[in-house]
C-alpha cells in the first residue's frame, strides 16, 4: 500500500497585537535539498536570511511545551518583515 499524503506546512496566523498586518502567512523551513515553493529558495539561503544578529526576514521558533527539545522554525512568507517582501525590494 502506497499511500501519497498531501501536507501542507502553511499557516495563517491572526495577529492580536495592533498592526497594519494582521494576517501574516508563515511556512515551515524546507527540508534539506528541497525548495520553499513559493520563493524558490532552498533552506541554507532562508537561514541566511533569518539567523543571525540582524536577520532581513522574520521567523519564529515554537516548541510544544518548554520543556521540549525541538522546535519548528517558521518563516514569515506574507506582510511585513517577510520572505517575499524582502525579495521584492531586491528585484527593484
């Protein structure tokens, strides 16, 4: 049995804070030697973008307790601050 799922590891998050973006859509980090399919960039050039002491795109760790040892890192896809947004202003 060859069963194919269909995941997807998007997420529309409400803001509750009082800002001009109040749905921002946040992805997962692709797997390694895959692509996030709405930039066209693997995972290595994201953390480029996120990690570090000025990241130029934001993203969010979440773990499931505080306890936990693992996390998930999202990336910011939508609105302000995001992926697409950042790669925009650099094609003008």
């Amino acid at each position: 049995m060859n069963k194919s799922k269909e995941t997807t590891s998007e997420v529309t998050v409400h803001s509750p804070e009082a800002t001009p973006d109040l749905e921002a859509t946040w992805s997962r980090l692709p797997k390694p030697n895959e692509v996030e399919p709405r930039s066209g960039l693997n995972r290595h050039a994201i953390n480029k973008l996120i990690l570090g002491q000025s990241p130029l795109v934001i993203s969010r760790s979440l773990r499931s307790t505080p306890q936990a040892k693992r996390s998930i890192r999202l990336v910011k896809i939508t609105g302000r601050g995001s992926l697409l947004e950042y790669l925009n202003r650099e094609d003008a």
